[in-house]
C-alpha cells in the first residue's frame, strides 16, 4: 500500500533550504499556517517551522521583521498532537510544558496530521502513567530519537505535580528504572 504523503508537493527552495535535512531526513508534509503564514513542515526526524515570507519572495529583512522564528523540534519532544477538522488545525503540546503550538490550514491538511500522529507514534516505545499511592502524577514515557536511534527517558509531569518533592521524585525514579530495565537497557 503506498502511504499518502509520498507524494508530498515540492517546498519552494528557500523554505528546504532552512530546514538544513540531515542524512536520512526528507519532508514527509507541510503547510501554510493561515494566521501568521509561517511554514510547518513534518520530516522523517523532526517537525519544523519556517518563518513567513521565506519562499515567497520576500527580502531576508522583511522576513526578520515578521517575527515568526525558524525551529526544528525532534518527535520525541512532541507529547501529542491533536487534528480538529472542522477548524483544520492541529494543535501539538510539548513534552517539557513548554506552551501547545497550534497551526490552522486552508484546504485539507489531513495528511500533515496523519504524519504529525505517525512520527509520534513512531517516537514512542514505552508509556505508562505515574502513580504515587492514588495520586496520578503524570506519565513517563521511553521515547526513540529517531534520528540517532538512540532511547530516551521522559517525565511528563501532571499539572501542579511538584517534582522536587522528595516522594513524587522518588516514584517517577522507580518507574524510569523500571522502564529502562524492560528495555534492556
């Protein structure tokens, strides 16, 4: 079966050439962000974002004055990204707490989703949640750099879990090591 976003429409040059794809990397999809036309591009390892006006002929000085920053985040740094079509946007929240991300498309951009969910899934090897007693703490996860192959522990805390206690430090600690264990590693 051949998976819908191997045919991926060609990114203006410009646009590919900030995105700086390492050996092995190749956009999988992108799109337009309608509210600030900054480019969301998702590629083997990473999901990236491009400032407006890089490809669409703007000077290099008009492109810094729009303010949009140019980023690459790898999968494992994505805890979850969700696709509401009825706005066409795909909201995606980070792993380290940091502020959800959300992108909005004219047209269907369900392939940008589809592949958003699949490099996510692909990241993650193991995820459990995290208890102490009945108190849910949050999740821990051992997540796969796809691009170097290498695993990752990962914490995800929930809100207003403090994890400098000494009791909630200790169970997240237990269940990493449990975790590793497993794996082998």
């Amino acid at each position: 079966m051949k998976l819908p976003w191997r045919r991926v429409p060609p990114l203006p040059q410009e646009v590919l050439d900030q995105l700086a794809l390492g050996p092995g990397d190749r956009v999988l999809a992108w799109g337009v962000d309608t509210a600030t036309q900054a480019w969301v591009v998702a590629s083997v390892y990473a999901l990236h974002q491009v400032p407006a006006g890089v490809g669409d002929g703007s000077s290099p000085s008009a492109v810094a004055a729009a303010g949009s920053l140019r980023w690459r985040r790898p999968w494992w740094h994505v805890a979850a990204g969700a696709w509401e079509p009825r706005t066409r946007t795909i909201t995606v929240t980070w792993a380290d707490g940091s502020r959800p991300s959300m992108w909005s498309f004219e047209g269907e951009r369900v392939v940008l989703a589809a592949v958003v969910q699949d490099r996510v899934t692909a990241s993650v090897v193991v995820s459990v949640p995290a208890a102490a007693g009945e108190r849910e703490l949050g999740r821990v996860s051992l997540r796969k750099d796809l691009e170097r192959g290498t695993l990752i522990d990962q914490v995800v805390p929930r809100r207003g879990v403090d994890v400098t206690d000494p009791e909630v430090r200790a169970a997240f600690d237990a269940i990493v090591a449990d975790l590793r264990e497993q794996a082998g590693i």
